[in-house]
C-alpha cells in the first residue's frame, strides 16, 4: 500500500497533494478485510485522503493482490489514524503548567 502511493501509481490529483502515510494495516484473521489506516502529511485533509482513497479502492486491492500471495485480495476499508494527533494533544496536557505544579508537588514530598 506504501509502496503504491510512494511511487505516485494511484493517478489522483488529491492523493499526490497530500503525501499520505499509511502507519499501519490491520487484517482480519480470515484475511478477507484489511482496515488501512491513513494519515496525510503537512497537515492535509485526513477526509480528503480517504475519500480519494475510497475513489480508488478497486485499482488499490487489484494492485494489492497482485503484491501478495494469497487466494484471495482483502477488501480494503481506509481510515484516519489520529494516534499522530492524539500523541501531541497528550504532549501538551503534559507540558501544561497544572501538571507541571503536580509533578513539583510530587517531588517536594518524596
């Protein structure tokens, strides 16, 4: 899936102006459903991303199936993964200056 969109193979004008990352694939024990977690770059439009995606699902899992071997090619099912935004909003409460009178308390009494 990476390599599809690194080399510019999926032909879409919102999918080369975003630079989308995919962090992770999951796949469902059977095999049959892959959920393709995206995250576009340089703060893009994460529902662009997967609308464009969504546009392109059958050349996607043609593609895919192709790439891997197994009997059957997953359907794809595409995401956004926040875990990027998630992670900074964790970051910020950590660095706020109530967490911060916290910790100082914390140490005063250890």
């Amino acid at each position: 899936m990476a390599d599809l969109l690194a080399r510019g193979e999926i032909l879409d004008d919102d999918i080369a102006a975003l630079m989308i990352t995919v962090p992770e694939v999951r796949v469902s024990p059977d095999l049959k459903n892959a959920t393709v977690y995206v995250t576009p770059l340089a703060s893009g439009d994460p529902k662009l991303a997967v609308k464009a995606l969504e546009r392109h699902k059958r050349f996607i899992r043609g593609e895919v199936a192709h790439r891997i071997n197994l009997k059957y090619a997953p359907d794809l099912v595409f995401r956004f993964d926040d875990r990027f935004e998630e992670s900074a909003r964790i970051d910020e409460i950590l660095r706020s200056p109530e967490v911060k009178r916290d910790l100082e308390a914390e140490e005063d009494e250890g």
